[in-house]
C-alpha cells in the first residue's frame, strides 16, 4: 500500500498533485498527517479536491514556536512505537511517501522504517552545501536521504547529489510543484483577490535562520523597508513572522509604513494569482524560488544560499545580503522577467507510475 506522511501547508501543496496522480491511476493511498499545520490545510485539501487525512498524529493547534514543536516531535515518536500497525494498517510491504525537508519528513521517513516498510523521499538530492543555510534543513535532508529506499529527484543535478546513497533514484525531471501551479490554472478565471491598481511587489518571509534572532530579522526589516520607498509591497505575514517581529518591537515600523501592507496567507490558488501579477517577489523560500521560475517573474531571494537551481542566474537574485546586489535588483527587476517554464511531462505522474509496485 501507499502511505502519505505530511505535515505543513507547503508539503501538501506539492504532495496534492502526487495524490491526484495516484486517484487517476486508480492508485489506493492512505494520507497520515502528523499535524505540523493541522489548521491550515483545508483550504488546500479544498483546492485541490482532495479528501482528509486517513489518519492524525496529532489533532491541536498549529506548531508555531521550538517548545510546542519539542513536545509534538516526542508525542509522535511515541505513538509511532506503541501504534504502528494503527497509523499503517498493518501494511507491512508498502512504501511511506515524504517530502522535502521538515521534521515532518523525517519523522514520516522514520515512521516508516520502524514499521518496515520502504521510504519514498520526494523532492530528493536538493543541496545547499551549508548545514546552517538554510538551518535545519539541510541536516534534515541529509538524514532523510539515508533512511529512504527510494529517492524522487526533480533533475539530474539532484540525482548526482545522492549518487553515493544504496537508495533507488528516480528522476522526475521537475518539481512536482510544477504540477500545483498547472492545477491551479484552470482555476484562475474564478478566483476573486484584491490587487493593486499601480506597481507592487509581494513579500514573505519565514525562515528560522530569519526571524529567530534580533540581528538577522532586523537585517530583514531594514531591507523591506529600503525597497518600500521604490515600490507598494505587500508583505504576506507568517503567524511565526508576526509573532517574531512582535517580541523584537519591528512590527509596528513596518505596520505604520503608508508603502507597505500586510495580509494574511491566502490558500494555495489565490497566493499564486497574487504573484502572479506582481513585479517581483521578495522571499527566502524556496518554493517560491521554484513557483517563480516556473512562472517567469523576478523574485529577490534573501538567503544566504539555497539548496535549489530553479531560477539562479536567470529569474532568482539569491542577495547574500548584499546591498549593492539588492539595490541593482530593485532598480532592474523587470530585466529578471523570463519566460514561464512548462515541464514536457507530469513530475506527479512519473511519481505515481513507480508507485504501482506497492499496491
């Protein structure tokens, strides 16, 4: 059988493709959530018309800070021990799919090798290079990349990354977030979202290495607010974000700033729509390095490095935070602009069609 082990908002985004590519194969999965974003994943389950999770490792309130993310981590560890033939059915021949590089996906990866079963790693062989950029992140992939069987690698840069790993690698050419944004598409006509009338730009901003210490998140805000006096930003604000900018007394700078608005996240479909007719984006996700470079529009990374291709040196600044880099793109951003990339063939369904051995 197929098991989905996830736990934010961003892995079900680009999980969501996977599991439609297996319900058009007429592929059986069960979706095991371990409640990283328990709160903010109906909307996606809602975009992408899917069903609700088989099976809930934790059912509170979204893990936003390192206290209640300890406790969860040995919650789940426990229930894994003691209710592994519960969470899996008492499969004990089938694959646990995980994504990307959250403690979800090394809790799933895990997960699935203390009940036996083979590991599928999606989004496999991405590296920076740097064990503290982005931080965890990269220990959390290195980790995973030795408990998985299986390796899904979105190119063969990737594949070349774990070319050392025992595990089966498959290489889906794409990121299966490629898939999301085509999904997403078809919906564009219907979605109704509020949209600046003059020139904008979109930020968002959460990454640890970020917004959990004063110099780096300070460093962050001066940036915003350096860009805010060329262009309208629109500033999507993490829960973690706001509360991080809250504790350090950066909030209110940029909250009285008549050039810069804050919004909640949207779901998937109405955020995409969002950048979409934006100048250019200002992140340090890389998913949103990823969605741009599908899309063709500029995007400021503010990292230090990234563990991605998609994008550098064609559409992706990656600023190192350097001012003079940051200034140049802000005044040249549209020279950025690239065409969108369509992949020849579904990331999703080449995921899906190496699946079919498991059910």
């Amino acid at each position: 059988m197929i098991h989905i082990v996830l736990g934010t908002k961003a892995q079900l985004i680009k999980m969501a493709p996977v599991m439609r590519a297996l319900i058009d194969n007429n592929l059986k999965y069960r979706f095991i959530t371990t409640g990283q974003h328990q709160e903010t994943m109906t909307d996606i389950l809602s975009n992408f018309e899917l069903r609700g999770p088989d099976y809930s490792l934790h059912d509170g309130k979204d893990i936003t800070s390192i206290p209640s993310m300890l406790l969860w981590i040995v919650k789940i560890i426990i229930k894994t021990i003691f209710n592994r033939r519960e969470i899996f059915g008492g499969d004990k021949s089938g694959i646990v799919l995980v994504h990307g590089d959250t403690f979800s996906t090394l809790l799933g990866a895990l997960m699935g090798r203390v009940a036996g079963l083979k590991v599928g790693h999606i989004e496999s062989g991405l590296r920076s290079y740097h064990l503290l950029h982005p931080f965890p992140e990269e220990i959390t992939r290195l980790i995973t990349f030795r408990l998985s069987t299986h390796l899904f690698c979105p190119g063969e840069w990737a594949v070349n990354n774990v070319s050392q790993y025992k595990a089966e690698k498959i290489n889906t050419f794409y990121n299966t977030l490629s898939d999301s944004l085509s999904y997403s598409h078809g919906f564009d006509k219907n979605i109704d979202i509020k949209v600046p009338n003059s020139q904008y730009a979109v930020a968002t901003i959460h990454r640890v290495e970020n917004i959990y210490s004063l110099s780096a998140i300070t460093r962050i805000v001066s940036t915003i607010e350096t860009i805010a006096q060329h262009i309208h930003i629109i500033f999507i604000l993490h829960k973690t974000t706001e509360n991080k900018l809250k504790r350090f007394g950066l909030y209110n700078s940029l909250n009285k700033n008549p050039n810069i608005e804050f919004r909640g996240r949207y779901d998937y479909f109405r955020f995409i729509k969002l950048i979409s007719s934006a100048d250019f984006v200002i992140s340090d996700g890389g998913s949103n390095q990823e969605e741009c470079s599908y899309l063709g529009i500029p995007v400021l990374l503010l990292r230090m490095a990234t563990e991605r291709q998609e994008g550098l040196g064609k559409n992706c600044l990656l600023s190192k935070f350097d001012d003079n880099a940051i200034q140049s793109f802000t005044k040249n951003y549209e020279s950025y602009r690239i065409k969108a990339d369509i992949p020849p063939k579904s990331p999703s369904s080449i995921i899906a069609e190496a699946c079919k051995e498991f059910v």
